[in-house]
C-alpha cells in the first residue's frame, strides 16, 4: 500500500493511460514552485492587522468571529484585512512527499532537497524535538495557539515527508530528522490516559484529545519504526491504536474528539484515522484493528463519497464539496485498496472528479463547491497541496487515467 511503500502486486504492470495523471501533475506543481510555495489559507484570518487590536486580541469570540468570516466568505477577504500569504510548513511537507514519491518521468524529484532544505528551515525550535506549526495563530473553541506553535498534526506529516525524501534519496539525515520528529511527538505532548490506552493532545498548551490528531501521531511512529528498524516505535503508537478502537462508533466512524463540541464526523478526518489504522495494522497484522479497518472503510465508502466520485463533507450531505475531501479519498482508498474491490476505481473516480470539477487552466485548484457555486480562492496548503499529493499518489500507483474523458 503506498504510505507503507509495502511493495504493489502490480507495480511492474502499469495499465496504459496511467500517464495521464502526469499532466495535471506538472502543472498543479508548477503553479506552486511558481509562487514560492506562499499562499493564504482558509484559517489565516488572525493574520489580519486587525487582530492586534486590544479590544480583539483580548476576546475569544471576537477571534472566532474573524477565523471564521474570512473562512466562509465566497470572496476573498484578504487584501481588505491586509492579509498576505505565507509559507505553510504543511503545505511545504505535503508538496515534499510529493516530489518524494512521484514517478520520475513526473520530473518532481529534482524538488527534493529544496523542499526538504526549506522544511528544515521552518522548525519551531523546540527542545522536545523536531516539529512544526502553522504560520498563523489559530483560535479554537477550547484554546488558543500562537503562530509558530508546534502540533501533532503538522508535526507528523513533516516527519513523514523526512521519510519520504530519505527513501527516494538515501541522505541519512532526513531519517534523523524523521526520528527527531517522534521524539517530539513522544515527549512533547499532553495525553489523556484511561484503561483504553492513550489519547495525544494537538499541542503542548492545550488537554484536547482529538482522536485522527493522535493516530497521526502513531502512523507517524509505525512508518519511522519500520524504515528505521525501531520496533520500540511501532510498540509506542499502540496504546494510540487502542484508545481509538475504543471510540470507533457502531456505524464504522469516529468522531472528531472527545469534548462535547467534537462530535462531528467528516470525510477528511475521517480518512486521516483509517489510514493510520492501516499502517499499524500492517505493520502488527493485529485482527482487531484489522477489523476496526474494514468497519470504518465501509462507512467512509458507502457515506462520503456520490456515484462520480464527488466527495461528502459530511457523511451523506452533498454541500460543500471540498478538495481535501477529494485529495483525501484518492489516497484513503489507494491506500486500502486490497482491502475492498473496486477502491482502486473509486480513487480513480475521486481523481477525476477533482481534476474535472476544481483545476482551473492555469494550474491552480478551487476550494470548494457550494450551494451558490464554486469557490475559487487560491489556497496554498488546503487546495494546491493536498491536491498535488494526490495526483502524484496516483501517478505513483499507476492507475489508469484517459485524458481524452476529461
């Protein structure tokens, strides 16, 4: 499966069209290198000069109330609110393990080292290990976090884009930084601790336990544990795995988190802890998450995603749609794809909808679908990103794609 980097039965027969990805592949890429990798972000509202303002920086409601106009807004907001973008450290990992894992004729390795040279430069600099945050401040419903503050979720898939950029170049470094990565996520978290296992907090300043924020936490574990032959690793994500098992609902999903406000299920979330999931079951072949695997993968296939591949925010409810959800779709089902015939047609489907519904001509993926229409925003880790990742999943997976259907 590819996040494990597990060997594909069918990796020496690529089926004819599976260079069709390629094309969108480049262009999508290039319009990101072109920026420099900046860009706004749907939460980036607090970077607004108006933020520092007294009477807002000192009312949590006023915060939210921001975030979430700027967020929610079919226009763009910035510009008014004096906004520019910035360099994500999500963004900027997602784009490396793209690069990483993209076939060669994608002509992306060559981005490699710069990508991982610019992540390197981006670490928070906390002692507890390596780790990232977002460029902006963030104001939840429980807690508010500076710009810069290190969490479990950025922290992770940085982690995983070091594995990455190790395994397509070998540099011993990246791997370092990988297992530096673990000790943050080990050492510099809060937890919540019960008979069921584990729970890790998202940052260091706050208590929450938000269930696919943790399970990033252990597949980051299980991925670093298997390339660097570190069963302690594997072993350390297992009170994670079980905690979460625990929560899993009789219909096959979790919720976001524990609190009352985090009792929502989505799409993207959702394919954050299957993957996870998966990754340690295959690395343990334990039944139990085994089973938990294939529960949550029938809810997430059957509830999350329409007949043409177009993605559910929430399960069953058509509006928004949304690329994360469609990036996300295209690599939770090439991910479990031996586990379910017809996953791998339903990546391809997901794949397609994305490409034919949210590129524009010049490269740049839109946000989302509502309602009253599309969305066209240009963001840089939520859009450009997490669509790139995708495309270069199915390039890398070789599934097949006839441009001429486009």
């Amino acid at each position: 499966m590819p996040v494990t980097d597990r060997p594909r039965a069918d990796a020496r027969a690529v089926p004819a069209g599976a260079d069709g990805w390629l094309r969108p592949l480049r262009a999508t890429f290039a319009y990101a290198r072109e920026r420099g990798w900046r860009g706004y972000d749907p939460y980036d509202g607090l970077l607004s000069p108006l933020a520092r303002a007294p009477v807002v920086r000192d009312s949590r409601s006023l915060r939210l109330t921001i975030i979430q106009l700027v967020k929610r807004s079919p226009w763009n907001l910035r510009a008014l609110l004096g906004i520019g973008g910035g360099v994500n450290p999500k963004a900027l990992a997602l784009f490396l393990s793209a690069a990483a894992r993209a076939p060669a004729d994608a002509g992306l390795r060559d981005q490699t080292l710069h990508l991982a040279e610019s992540l390197m430069r981006v670490r928070t600099g906390d002692p507890r290990g390596a780790s990232w945050g977002y460029h902006f401040p963030w104001q939840g419903r429980a807690h508010f976090l500076p710009a810069g503050t290190p969490n479990v979720v950025v922290t992770s898939f940085a982690g995983e884009a070091f594995l990455d950029a190790h395994a397509a170049t070998g540099e011993e470094r990246f791997l370092a930084t990988a297992l530096e990565s673990c000790r943050f996520v080990l050492e510099g978290l809060n937890r919540t601790v019960d008979g069921t296992g584990v729970c890790l907090s998202y940052s260091p300043l706050d208590q929450a336990a938000v269930y696919n924020a943790s399970l990033l936490g252990a597949r980051l574990l299980v991925r670093a544990g298997l390339r660097a032959g570190r069963p302690d690793l594997i072993e350390a994500a297992r009170p994670l795995v079980t905690y979460a098992l625990a929560r899993q609902q009789p219909d096959g999903s979790w919720y976001y988190g524990e609190a009352a406000h985090q009792k929502w299920v989505d799409s993207f979330h959702t394919g954050f802890v299957l993957a996870a999931l998966d990754v340690y079951a295959g690395a343990t072949s334990d039944p139990a998450v085994r089973s938990a695997v294939h529960r949550g993968a029938d809810f997430y296939a059957t509830r999350f995603f329409g007949p043409a591949g177009e993605p559910y925010y929430f399960p069953g409810r058509r509006y928004p749609y949304d690329i994360h959800s469609a990036a996300q779709g295209v690599l939770t089902f090439l991910q479990l794809e031996d586990l379910r015939v017809g996953f791998g047609d339903r990546a391809e489907r997901a794949g397609r909808w994305m490409i034919g519904t949210l590129l524009g001509r010049n490269g740049r993926f839109l946000y989302q679908v509502r309602r009253s229409g599309k969305v066209r925003i240009p963001y840089m880790r939520w859009s450009q990103a997490w669509g790139v990742r995708a495309l270069a999943e199915l390039a890398r997976c070789g599934v097949a794609h006839d441009e001429n259907l486009d």
